[in-house]
C-alpha cells in the first residue's frame, strides 16, 4: 500500500482518480503548519503540495518513509531539494500544467497597467466617475521584454505578437524558438523594453534592482508573475515614485501575504494575491499530472 498525502488543495477530481488506483491510500490534510507536517508525514510515501504548504528540511528529517514529494505547479522553491536529495527522496513538479494559466494572467495584468484598470474600477466602487483620469496606452507597437524564455515566456510571446507587440527575450539559456522572437542580452532589453515581464524560478537576488531600473526607459512599465525577490521591491517603489516606472503590476511579493504593503497601495500598482496559475483548467491538468506521475511510479 502507498501511502499519499495531499497536504494543499487539489482538483478534486484528480484526488478521486487517485482514491480508485488500488494500491493507493490518500489522505488529504491541507493548512498544516510545519510543526504539525512533522508530526503527520512519517508512515507516508509520497506528499503533494501546491505553493501553501513548505516542505522543509524538518518535514523532510521526520519523513522516514518519504520517496517521492510532488509539487502541483511550476517550480520547487517551497521544497528543500538539497534535504529530500540526501536522503534519497525523489522530487518532482507538473511545469507545463498551468503555462497558459500564468501567461493568461500575465496579459491581463498588463492590459490592467496600462488601461488603468484597478483604480478605474475602485473609482467607480466610489460611485465617481472619473473618465478623463484614466487615459491610458494600447499594447499595439509597443515593446515587450521578457526575462526568462521558458514554457511560459513562450506562451506570453505568443499571446503578445497577437495584439501587435514586438518582442524581445533574454535567458541565460540560449534561446531557441521559431517565433519572431528577437534574443537579446539583459543590458539590450532594459534599454529597448516598453514592458518588462519576468518569467524566471526565484534567484538567490534579485534580478531587476536599483542598476537595472537605472537602464531602463522612463515610463516603463513591469510585470512580475513569476517569484517574489526577482524584482528589488525597495527599488521599485523608489522607481515608482521617481517616475521612471510608469506602472507596475504584481502576482507575487518578497514575502506573502505581504507584511509591507507600501507596494500594494501605491496608485501606480496593481496587485494580485499569487494567482498565476489559479484557473481552473490549469489546476485540473495539473492534478491530472500529479495522477499520472503517481501511476508511473507507483500503480501496479
């Protein structure tokens, strides 16, 4: 019998094709905190989690029967690989599931920067009606950088060159792509970008801080779905309140929730709770690759 735990929310059909696969024991415990992760995970084999819940090194200590943890998403940060690597522990993650979800999510958020959709709306909450405050600029002609060139770098690009966009990228990884595509370095971007997205698992710094925005065009505009600590947020607020950052439009934050909401509030910002990858189709495609995974290793 294997045993799986499902410690964050997962579609829930995918949990019931799990439950059916003789051989398979799923509990699903979700909102636990570390201490009650330690307490819960020996006697499991497998843990699946989704952004919630961290799988740290004492989680991983306490999980004498773990062999495989599973992350429903893109990205590993909220597990400790180098711990689950010593012990033997294989881990593994669903990247393509929510691509179109995240690059979705990154056009309406910039379409909301630049059309001034957040405070339009707040406005008209507050009954008013402001029209002439909110003129903004079309996505049309314009320049878009995108930083990191992977699965959802790409599906971005494409979504971009839709609405007439010229497009720009930089990797650390050669690019190679049959889209109209221009590879450039990160110096070359920040000079020519009108729009800047990031697209990049989280560094050890930040990628854009108070010497990137320095390069950049005033009236930039950035866009942040990918990890909270890409983008220097001292440094954006700072560049914010200079002007040279025209608007900003934000998923993820340093911290989360953040605890400094200097960011969140500013006129210029549009803020999101981490909902990149929240669709429904792309949840569901996830779980169904957590099944899948869990089948190849483990259904007999």
């Amino acid at each position: 019998m294997t045993r799986i735990l499902i410690a964050d929310h997962l579609d829930p059909e995918a949990v019931e094709e799990l439950k059916k696969i003789p051989g398979f024991e799923v509990t699903v415990k979700t909102g636990l905190s570390e201490a009650e992760l330690v307490q819960i995970i020996p006697g499991f084999e497998v843990a699946v989690v989704r952004s919630a819940t961290k799988i740290t090194r004492p989680v991983i200590d306490a999980g004498k029967d773990l062999k495989l943890l599973i992350r429903a998403g893109i990205g590993l940060d909220n597990i400790d690989v180098a711990a689950a690597k010593e012990k033997g522990i294989e881990v593994a993650n669903t990247p393509a599931a929510t691509s179109i979800s995240v690059a979705e999510h990154t056009l309406g958020l910039m379409l909301g920067a630049v059309r001034h959709h957040g405070p339009a709306n707040l406005s008209m909450k507050q009954h008013k009606w402001e029209k002439k405050a909110f003129t903004g600029t079309e996505l049309y002609g314009k320049t878009l950088g995108i930083i990191g060139f992977g699965r959802i770098g790409k599906e971005v690009a494409k979504r971009a060159l839709a609405f007439g966009m010229t497009v720009v990228a930089y990797d650390v990884i050669p690019i190679t792509t049959d889209l109209p595509v221009k590879p450039v370095s990160l110096e070359e971007l920040l000079a020519q970008a009108d729009i800047i997205t990031l697209h990049v698992p989280k560094t050890p710094r930040p990628i854009l801080g108070q010497a990137e925005f320095a390069r950049m065009k005033d009236g930039v505009v950035i866009v942040n779905v990918a990890r909270g600590g890409v983008v220097e947020e001292k440094a954006l607020l700072q560049a914010l309140n200079s002007g040279k950052v025209k608007a900003a439009a934000l998923d993820v934050f340093e911290k989360e929730p953040p605890e400094d909401f200097s960011l969140v509030d500013h006129p210029k910002v549009t803020a999101t709770p981490h909902l990149g990858a929240a669709a429904e189709e792309g949840q569901k495609r996830a779980g169904l690759e957590v099944v899948r995974i869990l089948k190849e290793k483990f259904a007999r």
